[in-house]
C-alpha cells in the first residue's frame, strides 16, 4: 500500500512538473510572439515610410505628372500607403495601451493574491483589485485592435507598393 502512495505521489510530481514546463514554453512562445509582432510593425512601417518617399520623390522631380499614364494608380498608390503609414503608428500606439492595461492586469491579480491571503489593502490597492475585469477587457480589445491594424498595415503597404510599381512602369518605362 505505501508503495501505492508513492507511485502516487511521484505522478503527481511527474505530472505538475509537465504542467509548469507547459506553461514556461508557453511563455517563452507567447514573449516571442510580442517581439515578432513589434518588429514585423516596424518594418513594414519603415518601408512603407520608404516607399511614401520615393513616390513624393517622382512628383516632385516631374518623373509623374498628372498627364503621366499611370496617374491614377500612383494617387491610389499614395493614398495606400498613407494608409499604412497612418495604420503603423496607431498599432504601435494600441500596442502601447494594450502594454498599460496588461500591466494593470498582473497589478490586480497581485491584489487580490494580497487580499486573499488576508492582508491590508489601502483603497488604491483596492480598487486596482476590483479593476481587473475591467482592464483584462480592455487589454484583450487593444490586442486585437494592434492585430487588425497590422493587417491594414500590411495590406496598404503590399497593394501600395505594387500599384506604385505599376504606376512607375507606365509612367516612366513607355515612353
């Protein structure tokens, strides 16, 4: 019988060790996924930024004129990846708040742990324990806020280059 209770015990080890294993990888995934996302933000906006400028550029040395064959598709080109440039920044700033409100999150939870362990909690100390639905909400629609904003990001700088591509072609190669 004790034999039993050891195997028992030693599964139960086995087994909570898994389990905190699990959750580190998870961490360590999840950390990787926030750098990722930060740096793909960033690129996408410095060559948007880039690409804006080399199409400023065309106008402004007469390259592409409004009587330019490719006219339209480098206003829409401009247009898209003002877009991008625009949704960059709000991503980077709706990251941001996202970080603000997590961080809230990870202060009530460690209230509440207070709390519940009986300790004293002075009224601020309170109200971010009974706060922390309210910033979990917050922090999860800021998250996907960032996301969504990516995506526009993404999406008006890929069509943007391509459209401003079009436009240099037409305007400047068929002559």
């Amino acid at each position: 019988m004790g034999e039993t209770v050891g195997s028992t015990v030693n599964e139960k080890e086995r087994s909570e060790k898994k389990e905190e294993k699990a959750h580190d990888a998870f961490i360590r995934w999840q950390q990787a996924t926030l750098t990722h996302l930060g740096h793909t933000i960033n690129l996408i906006f410095v060559l948007t930024t880039a690409a804006f400028g080399f199409a400023v550029n065309l106008a402004v040395n007469g390259k592409i004129t409004p009587s330019s064959p490719g006219q339209c598709a480098f206003l829409w080109s401009a247009g898209l990846l003002a877009t991008a440039m625009v949704a960059g920044l709000s991503a980077s700033f709706s990251r941001l708040w996202d970080f603000r409100h997590t961080a809230q999150v990870a202060r009530g939870r460690e209230m509440q742990a207070r709390a519940d362990a009986g300790k004293g909690l002075s009224a601020k100390e309170q109200a971010q324990a009974q706060n922390l639905n309210c910033h979990r909400e917050a922090a999860g629609c800021w998250g996907r806020f960032t996301w969504w904003l990516l995506c526009l990001q993404s999406l008006g700088f890929f069509f943007g280059v391509f459209l401003l591509a079009y436009a240099v072609r037409r305007a400047c190669w068929q002559k």
